[in-house]
C-alpha cells in the first residue's frame, strides 16, 4: 500500500497519530527533504528505505514507489504539511491508477494553521471576517487569470499567502491594488513550529521591509487581515447567554 501522509508543519509532534503510525509500520518512506522535518524519520523501523525526494524527479520517485508495491512493501510518501495544499500529489496518484496501484491519504496541519497557533490567531473573527483564502503569488507554476491576488484581495477577508517570500513587494502592490489598504495588518511567519521559528507582525505595505530587516529569504507563510488585530470583533453566537442552541436554552427564548 502507499500512503500518501502529511508531515504537519515542522514541529515533529505535530504530525497525527495516524501519520506516526504509517511512518513506522513502513518499509519504505519518501520524504520531502527540502521541507520535512527530519527528525520524523525517527518514528521510522531501523530497516526502513528512505528516499530524499528533493533530489529526485516524478518519474523516479514513482518508480520507487512502483518497484515497492511489486515487492508487497508499504510505502510513505512523506509531504510537507497536508498534501492537499500545493503538495503535487495528484500528478503521482495518476500514474499509480494507471499502474493499477492502491494508495491512501493521511492529512496533516498545513502551515496556515501552524502560522495561527504560532499567533494565537483565529482568522475567522465574527463581525471581521468569515472566510479564509489560501493562495500563493504566480512564479514558475501559473495562477488562473480568475485567482490573481489583486482580485482575491477585493474580498478583504483573512488571507494566507504560500510561496510567496521572494516576491513580497510585488505580493504588497497587488494586495492593495485589490483593495487592502497599506496599513492593514500583516504577517510574516518563518518555519512555522520549527525551533528556529520567526514571527513578525507588520502590515500589508511593509511586509517586504519586515523580510528585508530580518533576513527572511524563503521559508515563510504571510497572513494578511485584519483579524490579525484581534481586536474589534463581535461576541461568537456560539456562547451568547441570549442565543438558544440545540444544547442549551438561552436568555431570548420563551
């Protein structure tokens, strides 16, 4: 079987219960070397095959999984985060249908969300923003015309941009033409969880200066919103004495 298993953030607890267990019952993980945290490999059996995709291409990782599944081995396709954002799963989950081999998925914490917890951040404060957009900026791999950021940015509604570090003054420009003003809140997360994590809180117009002072190259998830104020939201229905719940009567019913 080949488990497709997201490895969290970085912080090395912060993969799932389920996502250790497949790591150590296999025989064979390919990991994201670039961006997974090592120190999951310890989770692995003493005999496991492990790979380092960062040195590879599709076809080779592929492959070894191929070659693997031939030889009944469990595999672990180790990706940073969870696989559904930006971890180009669909492209090898492809060529496994074609070879008429099983595959699973495991989910894990995506960077946004550790960014989150890195700020105590909720992005979804009432009265301030119900939506969170999760984008990157356009570079080697094209965005659709429909998903520019300017046009995303329109919504002003809590935003975490991927990828997107080496591109930061042009990321500000965009924003504000979409209708952020340049003094909206920001932020800047390096390796988030990681030890060496970073945090700064800036704005939309000073995210490239905020990069610049602190020598933040790559690496890095920003958040843009002004649920990263805190401040100035309303009270969640959710708990309000006056709001009746399928639980619990509250102070407006009869």
């Amino acid at each position: 079987m080949i488990s497709f298993v997201g490895a969290g953030p970085g912080a090395v607890d912060l993969i799932t219960v389920r996502g250790m267990r497949l790591i150590s019952e296999a025989d064979m993980i390919i990991y994201a070397g670039s961006l997974v945290n090592p120190e999951l490999l310890k989770y692995a059996k003493k005999d496991a095959e492990i790979h380092d995709s960062s040195k590879l291409t599709l076809e080779q990782v592929t492959d070894l999984m191929i070659k693997a599944d031939k030889e009944d081995k469990n595999v672990v396709r180790l990706h940073t985060g969870d696989q559904s954002v930006y971890g180009a799963v669909r492209e090898q989950m492809d060529i496994l249908e074609a070879n008429h081999i099983s595959y699973e998925s495991c989910p894990g914490v995506s960077a946004c969300f550790g960014a989150a917890s890195s700020l105590d951040l909720e992005y979804t404060l009432p009265g301030i923003s119900q939506t969170l957009i999760i984008t990157r900026m356009e570079g080697k791999t094209a965005v659709p015309e429909r998903e520019k950021i300017s046009l995303l940015a329109s919504h002003k509604a809590s935003m975490a941009v991927y990828l997107s570090t080496g591109m930061l003054d042009k990321l500000s420009d965009e924003l504000i033409k979409g209708g952020y003003d340049k003094d909206t809140p920001a932020a800047l997360v390096y390796r988030a969880t990681w030890p060496e994590q970073k945090r700064f809180i800036c704005t939309v117009g000073t995210l490239c200066e905020t990069a610049r002072k602190n020598d933040i190259t790559k690496t890095a998830i920003v958040l843009v919103g002004d649920a990263i104020k805190q401040s100035g939201y309303e009270r969640s229905k959710l708990y309000d004495p006056d709001f009746t719940t399928e639980y619990r009567k509250g102070n407006d019913s009869k």
